[in-house]
C-alpha cells in the first residue's frame, strides 16, 4: 500500500467518524460543518474510480455508525439471529455508502471537467443524491446531512422554501470551501504543489450562510406571519411504554388498556385532543366489539376525542385477509370522526420486497413481518376544539390535521401533501421500541423538526417508548420525554395555514440541483466525444 493511499483511506476514515457524531445521540451538531473535508482532501489528485471506492468506504463507516440500531431492531424483536442481523445491517450501510461512493467520484469529475470552478456544483451533486436515495428501492432517506442541524433554529428556517435538501446543501458547501481553504493555508496537504486562494468558493459559502442565518433570525420570530388566523388546540400525548416482547400478548391486554385509561384520565378533561402511539391497541379495533366498548366508555368519560392507533383487517377479492396500519379519531360520544390508513409501508417490517420470487426465505427468518397494505393517500381528519369562552359561550373553529404513521414522517413530501391537502397542524404517531436504548429514536424525532420548519406547522408526537413531545411551527422543540418511561403530557399548539413555499412546489429546489447535475454530466459526455481523437482512415 502506497503512502498517499494509505493517507487517503486515514482521511476517508476520518470523515467516516465524524458524520454520524454529527447526528443524535452524540448530537455534534457543529461537526458536519467540518465531516466532509476530511474525505475532500483524501480525493485530492485521485482517479474518479479511486475516489468512488475512498467515498464507499467513508460513507459505509458513516452508515454503519449511524444505523447500529438496525441489529437491535432485527435480532431482539425480528428473532433474526446475531450474525445474520449484523451481515443484512452491512449490507444496508454498503447500499447507503455507494451514495458517497457516487459522490465522490462526481466530485473529482467535476473538479477535471471545470477546473477550479467545478466544486460549485458539488453540493447540487450531494443534494441530488439525497433526493435519489429518498425515492430509491422504496426510500431511505434516513440520516440526511441536514438533519444534524435540527438544533439550529435559526440556519434551518430555509427548509421552508428549500426542504432539508437546502441545508444538506449549505453544509457541503462550507465543508468544500473549508477543504480548499486550508488547502491552500497549508501546502504540505497538497504536496506542496501551487494553488490559488479559493476566494471565490469561500465568498460563496460565507454569504450564502450569512443570509440563511439573518432569513432565519425573520422568519423564526414569527413576524412574517402575523396577519395568518390562528387557533389554540389543547392536545394530550400517551407514552405508554408498553415492553414489545408483551405488546400483543393477550395475557397483558388487560394491564395495557388500564395503562392507557389511566393516562388519559390525567390529561384528558382539559383537552381538545388525546394522542395514542401507533398500533396502540393490543386488538383489532373493528373486529373486538367488548374493547371498543371500553374505549369508547373511556373517551365519553374524559370527553375528549381519542386519536388511537390500531390495525385494520380487510379482504382481497379472493377472501385473503390483510392489515392496514391505521389511526382511528373517536369521538366522546362513540363516533368514528375519521381514519388514516398508512400510505408508505416499512419494507421488511410491514412487508417484504419482491416476496413472491427473490426474498420469500425471509418470510420464515424474519418474525412479526405482517401482510400489509398502503392506504391511499393522505387523508386529513377534522377537529372541533372545546369551548373556548365559558362567558360569551362561543365554540373554536373546525380545524384539519394530518397523521403521518412512524416511517412516514422521514418523507418530506409526503408530509408537505397533508399541508396542501389543508392541514393545519400535524401530528405523528410511531412506536420506537424496535430501536432499543440506540440513538434511533432521537434520529428519529429529530426528523419531525423539519417537517415542522418546511410546512410551518405545529407537530404533536406520541411514541410508544419515547420520544413523545410537541415542536412549534419553527422547529423548536417544546417539550421532548425522556425514553422507556410512562408519560402523560399536555400543551397548546398553534393550527393555522402559513402555506409555505415548500408546502406549495415541494422539492423544486432538489430537483433544480438534480437538472444542474444532468447538464453537467451531458457536457462532459459530449466534452469527452470531442476530445477523442479522429480516426485515422486506413
């Protein structure tokens, strides 16, 4: 192994370290503004087959790190044994590093193709990627650069117009700014080789998060948005910390339902609205009359609206039985208000990819896999707070909010669709205990912050074992429970209709670094057709 390769793998590796330490639990935010310069310098005088194994190899770390988690959810609940669970997470971090792979190799494509200008566009290459990987084989666009920013209140309000691809896209940014700079500051990093000062990529990269920041500082105080009409919804979230292991054990079914009517009972009298986790009944709602009873004896009790989450059993044409993954609004007097069925299933949780033909073996390797199907769409349902003035005896508007179910809530634009289809507030329910005590869930939650930013609206989240809380229109995050602990919390949020831009064109700015990235690869196509040299006549 060669000196300089040696070095290049120390510096991938480095970069590899960092990015998920940028991430929850270890939260170092301010570490992906630096992750990636590491691995910039490592690319330094590399082929672009070099510099797609050095990417490979750096982003593989990355994800390995970032997505420990998945042994726990598959060898713990899934029964998968250790091994195999450690082999299908490498793999999933293998798939996940190619994007870094890819990266990598664009980027000294693009640095042989322009030089010196070419690294402009390399945060459109990694913000193409990221939109690729939110859409491929089903979507994983779990761990995306900008959701280390979660914390930043401020740098992040551009998610409004841009999504969290805008943000992804002012880190790499400053990462390769950063990377040339110091280049250039110290020679022996480029083999002492002669290079010009990148002013013009530094300048680029100070401005653009000097104005994302003063944009932020606007927006986050709420002025822009003073004249849009507003409600005050009192909502309850159930963290019921049911174990996993018991979840649907008819023995304890008992034991759970007298869990949740205690915890309604605290928070409920003083609500518009109570919030169960997803799947949070131990039975099939619609089909065990006795329990629906119970709960609807419970929400007559507390007279509040119960948003619970609970499988939906239906029938193919031929008689099968399936599950929808649902959440069901009762109202205190009995009444189904509405219903959500899940829309973006989990790919070897709720179902298996391609069952019938390549991977029907893990239908007998994986426990607790159910036979689900999609829902089909994003269906918002319809509130009517309390009383609000016991004097003048006048009732709140009807308001409209969406339910995005666990997974669904990694999806920036199936999210954005519940606000363009009127809601008015959002809430998500999931049930993290797959995760363990790993970093996931605060992975996780950290995600439902920026769909907050993107959409201006108010979340309410209830989880099974944590994180349950509640985040304002702008991210902040007002109140956050501790994990594998029984809670009860309350608080009023906001339900308007600020209609961002992001809510309106969705990812207009991903897929703009997406067209600027194909042009780019049409012209060195063509470039390099030119440059082949004419064929010598025989």
């Amino acid at each position: 192994m060669t000196h300089s390769l040696a070095r290049s793998l120390v510096l991938a590796g480095a970069s590899g370290l960092f990015l998920p330490l940028s991430f929850p639990k270890s939260d170092l935010g301010l570490l992906a503004w630096i992750a990636l310069v590491p691995l910039h310098w490592a690319l330094d005088g590399k082929s672009k087959s070099q510099a797609f194994w050095i990417g490979w190899l750096s982003g593989t770390i990355a994800f390995t790190g970032m997505m420990s988690w998945v042994v726990t959810a598959m060898n713990t609940y899934g029964k998968v044994p250790l091994v195999v669970s450690y082999g299908l997470m490498l793999l999933l971090t293998a798939y996940l590093g190619l994007y870094v792979g890819l990266y990598s190799a664009g980027t000294v494509w693009f640095q042989a193709l322009i030089p010196r200008y070419g690294l402009f566009a390399v945060p459109c290459l990694w913000v193409t990627l990221e939109l690729i990987r939110t859409y491929a084989l089903s979507g994983m666009p779990w761990g995306l650069l900008g959701y280390s920013q979660y914390r930043q209140i401020e740098m992040i309000q551009i998610a409004d117009h841009m999504g969290v691809y805008g943000v992804s896209f002012l880190i790499v940014l400053v990462n390769v700014a950063l990377a040339e700079l110091i280049s250039w500051l110290m020679p022996l990093l480029r083999g002492f080789r002669p290079a010009k000062l990148p002013w013009e990529l530094v300048t680029m990269a100070a401005m653009l998060v000097t104005l994302s920041w003063e944009y932020g500082l606007g927006v986050s105080s709420g002025a822009p948005f003073s004249d849009i009409p507003r409600s005050s919804i009192n909502v309850g979230v159930v963290q019921p910390n049911v174990d996993q292991a018991v979840k649907w054990d008819n023995a304890y079914r008992e034991e759970t339902l007298a869990r949740f009517d205690r915890l309604t009972e605290r928070i409920g009298r003083a609500t518009d609205l109570v919030i169960w986790p997803e799947a949070a009944t131990p039975f099939v709602f619609e089909r065990e009359p006795v329990y629906q009873l119970q709960l609807i004896a419970l929400a007559d009790r507390v007279q509040t609206p119960i948003l619970f989450g609970s499988p939906a059993l239906r029938f193919y044409p031929d008689r099968r039985p399936y599950l929808m993954n649902s959440a069901y609004l009762l109202s205190p007097d009995g009444q189904l208000l509405g219903r959500y069925d899940k829309q973006h299933l989990v790919p070897f949780g709720e179902y298996i990819p391609l069952k019938s033909s390549l991977l029907s073996f893990l239908d007998k390797l994986v426990e607790g896999i159910g036979d689900f199907e999609a829902g089909p769409g994003s269906t918002t349902l319809t509130l009517t707070p309390k009383l609000q003035s016991a004097t003048t005896g006048t009732t709140s508007r009807s308001v409209k909010f969406g339910v995005a179910i666990c997974y669904e809530v990694i999806f920036p634009n199936l999210v954005r669709q519940f606000t363009a289809n009127g809601a008015e507030f959002m809430v998500t329910v999931t049930n993290d205990a797959w995760f363990g005590p790993s970093g996931a869930a605060s992975q996780h939650f950290s995600m439902v912050v920026f769909r907050s930013v993107e959409n201006h609206v108010a979340f309410a989240r209830s989880a099974n074992t944590g994180i349950s809380g509640f985040i304002d229109p702008f991210g902040r995050i007002v109140e956050a429970t501790p994990i594998f602990t029984e809670q009860a919390v309350k608080a009023t949020i906001q339900a308007w209709r600020p209609d961002t831009f992001y809510s309106r064109h969705g990812d207009v700015f991903a897929y703009g670094c997406a067209i600027i990235c194909a042009l780019l690869f049409l012209f060195g196509m063509f470039r390099t057709k030119e440059s082949e040299p004419d064929a010598v006549p025989i």
